[in-house]
C-alpha cells in the first residue's frame, strides 16, 4: 500500500496537549475534521500510530490539533517530527481537472513543438497559482506557472505534460 504525507508535527503548543501540524493537504478542513483519525508515522518506524482528532483550528501557518485521550502537553511531546500519512484509499475524489501533486511530479513536460524541458520537481504554492518546477538534466531549471495558457495536455498515466510556452517564458 502506497501512503501519502499529509503533514507534520512540528512542535507542540502550549500545555494542553495541542501540536503544531505543517500541513501538506489540500483539504486541511476535511483531513483535520474533529473525530478523523490519522495514521502517524515516528522516524524510522514503519509503524503507524492511529490518533483520533479532538479539536482542530488554525494559527498564523500552522495547523493546531489535539487528539483524544491526550489532554496534556506531556502526552503529546513524543510526537515531535511524527509524519501524518493518509492511504492512497484515502485520497479524495478530485474534479476533471485536478491533479493530487504526487501525480504531478516526476512528469516530463513537452513543448507542443516536442522539445523536452525537463521533469518536473518541486511544485511552489504562490497564493495565485501553483508554479511548477521543470529541472532538465542539464542546465538551469524553468518555473512554470500552472494556468490553462501555457498548460495545454496532462496524462498522468504516461507521466506527460504538454505545455505551450509564450515567448521569455522558458529564457
């Protein structure tokens, strides 16, 4: 079974058992929702461990939790560095259209004249839209910003993405 980063506990805050999540999801909302329950991956463990939501709120970047059976900032210090991970089962539908990132990178992307750019990298969340990161296997990489101009075709199956670049877009 394939597992997917949802975020991590970064710290703890305060001392009533509430942990500093960076988050990874899309839908913090839904994987964070009160009474979820979350598998917990330790560094070097391969082992989960299954904590159940109790409150869940938002502070400055960071996402705050606390679960159940854990009322005090003792009973959740051990999770420090824990990686949330959801099952790929556990993936949300997404709309036409949508991708999850693990699908986007490691795709090749080609202009629509059949020039490769390069695979794609890192995706940079910048508010507006996503841009992603095309590193070729020489030279400077490319940052393109994931909007319907310049992104004409993507087959995740074939692990190809299409692009039409604009002039100074590539340079």
């Amino acid at each position: 079974m394939e597992w997917f980063n949802v975020g991590k506990i970064v710290n703890t805050h305060g001392i009533r058992g509430e942990v500093r999540v960076n988050s990874y999801t899309d839908f913090p909302e839904e994987r964070y929702a009160v009474g979820n329950t979350l598998d917990l991956f330790m560094p070097d463990s391969d082992k989960s461990i299954k904590l159940t939501i109790a409150s869940h709120r938002k502070h400055k970047n960071f996402e705050l939790l606390t679960f159940e059976n854990h009322p005090n900032m003792v009973d959740v210090e051990k999770y420090r560095d824990g990686m949330f991970k959801v099952s790929e089962k556990h993936l949300s539908e997404l709309e036409d259209g949508e991708f999850y990132y693990h699908e986007i990178l490691g795709c090749t992307v080609v202009t629509t004249e059949g020039l490769e750019l390069g695979k794609i990298t890192d995706i940079l969340e910048t508010g507006a839209k996503d841009v992603w990161t095309i590193t070729p296997e020489k030279g400077k990489p490319h940052y393109i910003p994931y909007i319907d101009e310049f992104v004409k075709e993507i087959d995740i199956d074939a692990k190809r993405i299409v692009i039409e670049p604009i002039e100074g877009l590539l340079s």
